[in-house]
C-alpha cells in the first residue's frame, strides 16, 4: 500500500511537471529508475521501500525549495525514519 501511494505522488508530481521542457523540446522532470531498497520503520513494524527516482534537470533557481536543504523531491525521504 505504501509503495502503491508512492508511485502514485511521483506520477503526479511528474505530470504536473511535464510542461517544463528545454529549446529541443525534452522533459525536465523525468522518472530515472529506483534508488536501492530501504526499510521504513512504522507503527506497525518495518516496511521495506524502493524509492523511485525522478531526474530534475531545471536549473536550480527554477526548483522549489521547501526547507533549508530541502527540495521538494527529497522531502518525503526527509520526513521518514528510513534505515
């Protein structure tokens, strides 16, 4: 269920984003794969994740930054506890 909601947010974040293009006309915001399994600890006990990546080539004025550090594709990597 927690992979399954994941995917689902980074398709949206990608799709919100697929608009963003450079002059030959190539997508900034592009999925690029899965980092290496990670366990998430839970109320309900570990749960392992593989978290998808997202290859963000707008240059760095352009990427919302939601906190000192972090930008809004590691945010939810940020606010986990991950092994």
């Amino acid at each position: 269920m927690l992979a399954t909601a994941i995917e689902s947010e980074v398709s949206d974040w990608i799709e919100k984003h697929s608009h963003i293009v450079d002059d030959k006309g190539h997508r900034q915001v592009v999925r690029n794969g899965y980092l290496p399994e990670r366990t998430i600890v839970t109320g309900v006990g570990d749960v392992p994740v593989e978290q998808p990546r997202v290859h963000d080539r707008r240059p760095e004025g352009q990427k919302k930054v939601i906190n000192r550090g972090v930008n809004e594709l590691n945010f939810v990597e940020k606010c986990v506890i991950i092994r």
